[in-house]
C-alpha cells in the first residue's frame, strides 16, 4: 500500500522546526516508517538549489526563475526521494511543499495561481498531500520569534507586507480545501500547540 504524504507549512516564527520532531516521533510511535524530508531541499541538487534561493548571492531574482528553481527542486525531490519512499510504504513528513509555492510566489511576489497550477501538474501529475497542517499565527508575533534567531535569509529579509500575504495565501487555500488541511494556532504555548497537533494526527490516523 502507498505510503501517506504529510506536509508541514507555517508563517515565519510558527515553531516548524520544533513541532516536525514531535509529529515524527508521533508517527514513528504509532508503528509507522517514516521518512522526513524538507523543501526547498532534500535531495544534493534540490539543496544546492535551496542554496541559491535563501542564499543572498542572486538578491534580485526575478519572481519567475525563484519560482522556476523552487519546482526544478520539487521535481528532483519526488523522483529521487518522495515517490520512491511512498511507494514502497513510508510515510513522508515534508517540511513544505506546493502550498509554500502557492502562498510565497503566489501571494507573496503575486505570480498568478494559474501558472503555478501549470507547474504543478507537470512535476507532480496527479500526487497531492494527503494531509497538510498549517501552523498558523499573526504575522507580527511570529517576526518577534524569528527576529531571535540568526543572520535572515533572503525570504526572512521581506517586510510584513509580505508575510501578510503569505499568511493569507495559505488561509485562503485551507478555507478552499478542507478535507486536506488543518490550521493549528501556533500563538499559544508549545504545550497547546502539541495538544492540537496530537488531536489532529489521532484523527488522521
Ligand atoms: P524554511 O523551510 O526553513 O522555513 O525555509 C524555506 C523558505 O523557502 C521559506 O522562507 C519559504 C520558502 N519557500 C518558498 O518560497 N517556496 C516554496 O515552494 C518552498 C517549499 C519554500
């Protein structure tokens, strides 16, 4: 039987970090092989292309090659690594996936979903997350919890303009679709967070 794909997305400061260990550990103690993995990124190439995007060297990258470069990784990633693993029956944890595409080069630079869409159905046909939890919280709290940590990356660098955006990008997707995502309130202490997210994964399993 296919594996179950699982992806993780949430606003800058959500604790993404932090909460993929303890949905890991949840699944691998639930008896599942679980294969965690992250975008951009995951495979050599798709790291080196991580790289280029959070890097500073190429700062005035034009909004089509990011999204071009984020969907050159995707695709390196599913073949090598996720639909292998699936089909064999791992479960894959991701750390983001299309709906980072949708909400930063979609809402955030404001390329059109059309032609993201497009690129999603060449690169991964018909392969969609079976369950996608969005850690979500206001923009300006998750800054705060950002700001304490190191040197920003290129994304980092926006303004909350643009983290406003993004946060409404993935709204909208989970308000559109709601067999496949659940929105988990990351304000609250990493306790109640946990809670949620043990509710959420009691349900899905
Ligand atoms: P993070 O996984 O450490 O949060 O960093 C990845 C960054 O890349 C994050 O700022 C969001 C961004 N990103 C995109 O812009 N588009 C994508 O499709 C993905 C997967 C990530």
């Amino acid at each position: 039987m296919r594996g179950q794909f699982i992806t993780l997305e949430g606003s800058e400061g959500a604790g993404k970090t932090t909460n993929l260990g303890f949905i890991n550990d949840y699944l691998v103690n639930a008896g599942l092989e679980v294969l965690q993995t992250r975008e951009p990124g995951g495979t050599p190439l798709s790291e080196n292309i991580r790289e280029i995007l959070l890097g500073h060297e190429y700062d005035g990258m034009s909004p089509d090659t990011e999204l071009l470069l984020v969907f050159a990784a995707r695709a390196e990633h599913l073949n090598n690594k996720i639909i292998p693993a699936l089909e064999q029956g791992v479960t894959v944890l991701c750390d983001r996936f299309t709906d980072a595409t949708y909400a930063y080069q979609g809402a955030g630079r404001g390329i059109p979903t059309e032609k993201i869409a497009i690129l999603e159905n060449w690169v991964q046909g018909t392969l969609r997350p079976d369950l996608t939890i969005f850690l979500d919280l206001p923009v300006e709290t998750g800054m705060k919890r950002a700001g304490e940590r190191s040197e920003p990356d290129r994304f980092e660098k926006e303004q909350i303009e643009f983290f406003e955006r993004v946060r409404q990008g993935y709204l909208e997707r989970t308000r559109k679709e709601p067999g496949r995502y659940r929105v988990v309130d990351a304000s609250v202490s990493l306790e109640e967070v946990r809670q949620q997210l043990h509710k959420v994964l009691d349900e899905f399993i």
